[in-house]
C-alpha cells in the first residue's frame, strides 16, 4: 500500500489506522473523511526530531494548516510541540479557539485585510510573512495604533525552478507570492522595513513549491538565501538569524510516485545550509520549516458509496460515487493523480479500469480517470487515498450538496471531528 496507515484484513477490507472501512462507512455514513491519528502524529515527531538532530533544536516546525485545518488538528500537532502557520482570519482564529499559543502561530498571505492585520497583531501571533510593500506599510500604521512593535518575516522568491505543477509553483519571479531577487524588490522591501518605527524585522521566508520530491530545489533555495542574507549584512550592517524554508514536501498519490524519505530533506539541506555559513562567516540562522501535506496528507482516506456503473460501449466505464469535486476538487483543477481501492473487496486483484464520477451536474466532475481498481458494484465502498490534504480544505457546496464529516481513527477506534453538514447548515445565512 502507498501509505503504513493502510492495510486489508481478515475479511479482506480496507482498513485505516487499524479501522475497517467498510464498518466506518455503516457507522458514520458516506462519503466521509478518516485520518489516523497515529501516523499524523508520527510525522510531526519525525519532523520535529530532524530539526533537533541537523540543526541542533535551533528551529521549529510549523504546520502549514491550509492542508486540513480544524480544532482537532490544531490540538493535534500543538500537543506534539509544533507550531503552526495560517493563511486567513478563519483558519487564526480556528487556531485561537483549539487553544493554540499564539505566539507559535505564523501568519501567512499574499493579501491580507486590515482586519486580519488587526487580529493577527491584538491576539499577539509569532510572526507575520510580509508578502508586499502595501502590507508592510498597513502592518506598520496597525501597529503604532495598537502600540505594539511587530515581528515580521519578509516572503522571498528564491528564482528555483521546482519540477512539479505550475499552479503549485511558487518560487520564481512570475508569482503572486513575495519578493523577487531579481528585480531588486526584496532590497526595497527589507529598506523598508528597517526604517519603520513598529517593525521589526526577524528574518526571512521562502517556498518554492508544493508536491517536490527531489532534494535539489530546497538545497539550492537554502544557498540562495544564505547569500541574500549575507548580502542584506553587507549593505545594510544588520544580522538576521531567522530563515523560514518553507514546506512542500512530496508525498505518494501512486505507486509510481517517488518518495524521498523527509529524513533525507532536512538532511541534504542542512548540510548546504552549514556549509553556506561557514564560507560567509554568518551564524547559522535558527531554521523554520512548514510540512502541511506531508503531515496530514497519506494519513487520510475519503470513502464513498458507489451508486451506479455505466458502461459506454467502446469508450469507458464510469463508478459513480456519492461525492466528487464538492469534497475534492483537485482532480477538477490539475489532474491529481489518486490511488482507488474498492474497500470492501480490497485483498482482491484490481482488474477492472473505470473513471470515478462525483455526483455535481458537472461534466468536469471526475475523481480519477481510468483508474485500475477492483470489480466496482452498487453498494461498494469505494476509498480514494492520500486525501488527508487539500480535500476537507477545498470542499464546497457547490449544487448545495452538504459537506461530508471527519473521524479521526486511534488505534482502530474512530471519533468525530468534524460533524456532517446539514441542509440547514446550508441554508443558515440565506436571508
């Protein structure tokens, strides 16, 4: 199987974190969301330990929660000793209300609003990742109202090139995200930033994709960045030890996928990174990293019923399911590749080719396309995996079609963590 969170029974079922599937299904309904707490939990430590042993604990793990984000998640990663990072008002004040210390929250953006500017700075978050000039501005004059020094980051496009989907690039200079080297916008922004009275300017932050599963990028973003603080030493006779190198960890969809153990990462890049601080005679910098799919992503699988197979003669077979691009839409986007199990005949061959189709009035609304996969019949549960990440983060309501609900598994026992939406639910703010 593509993930240790996966296995198959004495009855030949599916199972996630020792939970049979099919039972989950009867008991909690579909289609629904199961993650293993055991292996997030895992992974957090594995990550964690890396920065103990290569950096030698001068760092911290962020959780880059846009990959799932709820209380429980937040109470999760918190209870292992991780920080977290968040993209929005909702997902800070999610964090806030899950009792997240504040002070290891990271707040990220390429557009933030005055007021979650304001939020940010009242509720005393860690750092705040500048992502523009108008931001940096806003966050200043917030913060002489507030009368409150704020403690930024500046995002940096390192100019990597990352081999993985453009829409999950974000390193190069044609991005919405950052500064660029290039053109000489980081120099003005970290001018900038010195000058204001209610700034204070920590460090910086680059990512430069989503989905990498080879060494080089990172290795080669970590050089760059080390020369660009030593460059800011230079010119402006300041030493900023803080560098945050982001996320983007690749994890496996298919068993064609490669990938590299996240051990190996933080391994290969520290020892860039040292090396790089060494030659420029720069202390080495205390060092943030933000895994998000990595943590959550194989250790969730989303089940679902399977409703009707249609056959077109000549051209394909379609398993049509109870859910599709409402609770998952990155197929729709950039074709994610996925691995589907039929979970209740899961120790048979898969031998049968079909495309998963949700139930959106939607031609585009597809899960996978010809998808191997055992013999699908009415009343089967089908499992798509490695849906931990990007699937409960994206979903909507799109036709009005309800939300599904998230158990979290432990040592094969599930709970709710998230309740199923209702039509009420839906209809809560019509007017």
């Amino acid at each position: 199987m593509i993930s240790e969170s996966i296995g198959v029974n004495a009855s030949g079922n599916l199972t996630v974190g020792g939970a049979d599937c099919v039972e989950l299904a009867k008991k909690f309904g579909t289609p629904l969301y199961v993650f293993d707490e055991n292996l997030i939990r895992k992974t957090c430590r594995d990550f964690k330990a890396s920065i103990d042993e290569y950096y030698n604990s001068n760092g911290q793990v962020l959780y880059a929660s846009k990959a799932f984000s709820c209380k429980e998640m937040y109470r999760i990663v918190q209870s292992e000793g991780l920080g977290c990072d968040v993209v929005s008002g909702g997902e800070l004040y999610t964090a806030l209300a899950a009792g997240f210390d504040a002070k290891n929250i990271f707040f990220h953006g390429n557009n933030k609003t005055p007021d979650e500017i304001e939020y940010a700075l009242h509720s005393g978050v860690g750092r705040i990742v500048v992502d523009n000039l108008t931001e940096l501005e806003t966050i200043n004059r917030i913060a002489e109202q507030l009368k409150v020094k704020a403690e930024v980051v500046l995002r940096i496009k390192p100019g990597i090139d990352a081999h993985t989907h453009d829409y999950i690039r974000t390193g190069q200079i044609d991005s919405k995200f950052g500064f660029a080297l290039e053109n000489g916008e980081a120099f003005e922004a970290v001018n900038m930033a010195l000058k204001f009275d209610f700034i204070e300017l920590k460090g910086f932050h680059c990512h430069i994709a989503s989905q990498v599963c080879e060494t080089r990028p990172f290795k080669e973003a970590a050089e760059v960045m080390m020369k660009f603080m030593q460059d800011i030493r230079e010119k402006y006779s300041v030493t900023l030890c803080e560098l945050n190198l982001g996320g983007g960890f690749g994890v496996k969809y298919v068993e064609t996928d490669e990938q590299l153990p996240f051990d190996l990462f933080m391994k290969e890049t520290s020892e860039v990174l040292k090396k790089c601080a060494s030659d420029l005679n720069y202390p080495v910098p205390k060092i943030f990293i933000e895994p998000g799919r990595s943590i959550v992503g194989p250790a969730g699988v989303t089940l679902y019923t399977v409703g009707n197979v249609k056959t077109i003669k000549d051209v394909r077979t379609y398993v049509s399911i109870d859910g599709g691009m409402g609770d998952n839409p990155r197929y729709a986007l950039y074709q994610a590749e996925y691995t589907v199990e039929i979970a209740n005949k899961a120790s048979e061959p898969k031998n049968f080719i079909a495309t998963v189709a949700g139930k959106c009035c939607e031609s585009g609304d597809l899960i996978q396309e010809n998808a191997p996969m055992q013999t699908p019949e009415v009343g089967d549960i089908l499992a798509v995996l490695t849906t931990g990440a990007y699937n409960y983060s994206m979903a909507s309501n799109y036709n009005r079609i309800a939300r599904p609900m998230a158990v979290m598994v432990k040592d094969g026992d599930a709970r709710i963590i998230v309740k199923r939406e209702t039509y009420e639910d839906i209809i809560r703010n019509d007017i």
